[in-house]
C-alpha cells in the first residue's frame, strides 16, 4: 500500500538528525570548520578535474623574499654540440656561444690532444675567426696556451690581415692578446708588427684600432713601439686634431724613454699655435705644460706671447693661456702678464667673453706694481669698456675685487 508522505513544513527524522550534527559543529568553531570543509569538498575537487595549463603551478625560487639577485650561472646554458664533438666540429663550434665555451673549457684542462685538434682544425680561418663575435674569444684562449712554435705559425697565418682585424670591433681585441703574447719573444715581435707598422696612421686615429697601438706602448716599449713615435712625428698634426689621436699622443708622452719624449714634445712645441686653436690639439699641449718642465713651459710662454691677443680670445686656446700662466716660473709669469696687459689691448681683453678670464687669471698671479698698471689701463679706457653689456659685468667685478680701482687716482 502506498505510503503518504509527511508535510512538508514538519522535518523528519532524518532531517532532524542532520540539523542536530550541524549545531554540533557549529558550536565548536563554525568559521573554521566550514571553511575546511569548503577547501575539501569544493576547492579540492575542482583543482583536481582542471586539466587547463593555467592551472600549472607557478616556478619560484627557493627564497622569494628578498629577491635574489641575477647571476650568469642562475640560467643554464644551452649549446646544441656535445664535449665529444670538439674533435670534429671545432670549427662549428668556435662560431657558437655555447660551443665556444665548450672549447675554451677543454683548452684550460691543459689536455695537448685535444689543443692539437683545435688548432688543427679552426687554423685555416683564424683571419675569419679573429674578429668573430664569438670565434675571438676561443682565439684569445687558444694565443695564451700555444707554445712558440706554434705561434710563430699564427703570425704567419694572420700577419697580411692584422690591421684590418685592429679596426673591428671584435677582431682589436684578438690582436691585443696577440701582442701581449708574443712581446716576450722579440723575434716574433718583429715578425708580427710589420702588418701593424704600414697603416699606423690609420691605425692610430681609428675607434677600434687606436687600442692595438696603446697596447705596443703599453707591452712592448723602445725600441719595438719606435713606428709609433716615428709616426706621431711625420703627422703630428693630423693625429693630435683628431679625437682618438690626441689620446694617443698623450699615451706616447707617458711611455716613451727620455729620447723619445724630447723629440714628440719639441714638435709639439713647434706647432703649439695651431693646436692649442683646436678641440682636440689643445688637450695634447696641456698634457705637455703638466709636465711641468720649466724649459719646455717657458718656450711655451715665449710663443704664446707673440700671439698674446689671437689666443687669448678663442675658447680652446685661452684655457692653455691660462694653464701655461700658472704652470710657469715667476720670472716667464712676469712676461706673459706684461703682454696680457699692453696697453695696445688690454681693453679688447677685458670685455671679450673668454680673454677676460685669461685677463683676471694674470691679475690674480701679478706682482702689486704690475697689477696697479694694468688696473690703470682698464680704468683709463673704462668708457670703452663700459659700453658693451658684458665689459660692464667685468668692470664692476674688477672693481669690487680691487677697490684701488674706485679711487679717483691709482698709483703706479
């Protein structure tokens, strides 16, 4: 017989159990509770049925916080050759980032076999491999670990091809390490700087190339580095107006022996008016006034005062003025400051936007009975000097930095 269910608003007894189990955990900590059995009973089981990639887990470093910081090592490095290719594919291998390291790492475990392969195999397109991106720094490697002999053998290979490495950015630095090996045997020095020797000049004023020739000054020294000066001296002045030149010719007067310094700087001297006009030039003359070499400084003075007025009022060539004024003896001091106050034109110094800081320089170093005459002459010609905005400028500073100059008479 059919049963007739109980009403809907009256529970029964299985509903009642249900609600008396819930009090139950409700009492105890609800919140606690039903968020673990929302974790286990909803969260979990729809973490489980995802089969979406986004649902991967995220990659995170042992210690998130703090970061810690990049290293090369952190990311492993990835090569498609294997070590025991290096018998083989050296070639191949010597143009690849990660092959080339693989190379590098067998020629520092010292094994001769292996050497012999390498060099055997990348020899024939060492003038290619040189200024290669990656190829320079397994030729690099492979310079520092090969004896004489075998040197000799590169020179030869790579000597019609040396200066047009020296101007590639890759390929300089190969042909640094080369010298740097071969400078302790003279007689592969002199087999390797003949290429570097006809195009010294290019050489010397190039980006790249201009370090090959630092690093003869720097490693090899007189008498094997005598192209360079000999170079600097028949184009003295197209070396020391160019950017990369004048760097040169100051690292020649660092390097060079007595003799060799004498003979750069006595040309330098003797085209001191036209440098010191230039951007570049007029740092190689400083350089040399820093010497500090009372004869060559007073030669200096004695040049720049026949040109006292043209030097004075250019922007480069007035910062040597300056230089030379301060670097000079008191007696060669004494003559530069005579000239910078002439009364032929002391007043066309004053007022010029660079000269008058040449003018003030001499003030500051001048004797008190020099300085009351040139003081006089400004203020003689002060009309003149006061009609221009800047000779102005210039008056009332004078004036406030010499009161002498706001008395009606100044006494010589």
């Amino acid at each position: 017989m059919y049963k007739i269910p109980p009403p809907l608003n009256e529970p029964t007894q299985l509903q009642k159990v249900i609600d008396n189990e819930k009090d139950k955990r409700l009492s105890d900590d609800s919140r606690e509770r039903s968020n673990s059995f929302l974790v286990r009973n909803v969260v979990e089981p729809v973490i489980k049925e995802d089969d979406s990639p986004l649902s991967a887990p995220v990659f995170q470093p042992e210690s998130s916080y703090p970061f810690t910081p990049f290293t090369p090592s952190y990311y492993p490095q990835f090569t498609s050759f294997t070590p025991q290719q290096i018998y083989t594919n050296a070639l191949d291998m010597a143009k690849d980032q990660g092959g080339c390291r693989l190379l590098q790492q067998k020629l520092d475990e010292g094994n001769t076999f292996a050497l012999q392969a390498i060099l055997e195999q990348v020899f024939p397109q060492l003038p290619k491999l040189m200024p290669h991106p990656f190829g320079n720094y397994l030729c690099q490697k492979l310079f520092e670990v090969l004896d004489k002999n075998s040197l000799l053998s590169v020179i030869d290979q790579v000597s019609p091809f040396l200066a047009e490495m020296a101007l590639d950015t890759h390929g300089t630095r190969s042909v640094q390490k080369l010298i740097s090996v071969a400078k302790v045997y003279p007689d592969l020095i002199y087999r390797l700087l003949p290429s570097i020797e006809k195009d010294s000049i290019t050489l010397i004023n190039d980006l790249n190339g201009n370090h090959v020739i630092q690093r003869c000054l720097q490693e090899l020294g007189a008498p094997y580095d005598q192209f360079v000066y000999e170079t600097a001296g028949k184009h003295l002045v197209e070396i020391a107006t160019h950017k990369h030149g004048c760097c040169v010719l100051q690292r020649c007067i660092d390097a060079a022996t007595h003799g060799q310094r004498e003979a750069l700087v006595d040309k330098i001297i003797e085209n001191a008016v036209r440098l010191v006009q230039d951007a570049f030039g007029n740092y190689v003359v400083q350089y040399v006034i820093d010497l500090e070499n009372p004869e060559n400084n007073a030669r200096l003075a004695l040049i720049f005062i026949g040109h006292m007025e043209e030097l004075a009022t250019q922007k480069f060539s007035s910062n040597v003025i300056e230089k030379c004024l301060q670097k000079n003896s008191e007696d060669m001091q004494h003559e530069m400051i005579k000239a910078i106050g002439s009364p032929a034109y002391v007043a066309k110094l004053v007022v010029d936007q660079y000269a008058n800081y040449v003018v003030q320089r001499a003030l500051s170093l001048a004797d008190p009975a020099t300085r009351s005459k040139i003081l006089k002459e400004i203020k003689v010609k002060s009309e003149e000097v006061k009609k221009s905005q800047f000779g102005s400028r210039i008056y009332i500073k004078l004036s406030k930095q010499y009161p002498e100059m706001n008395k009606k008479r100044i006494t010589n």
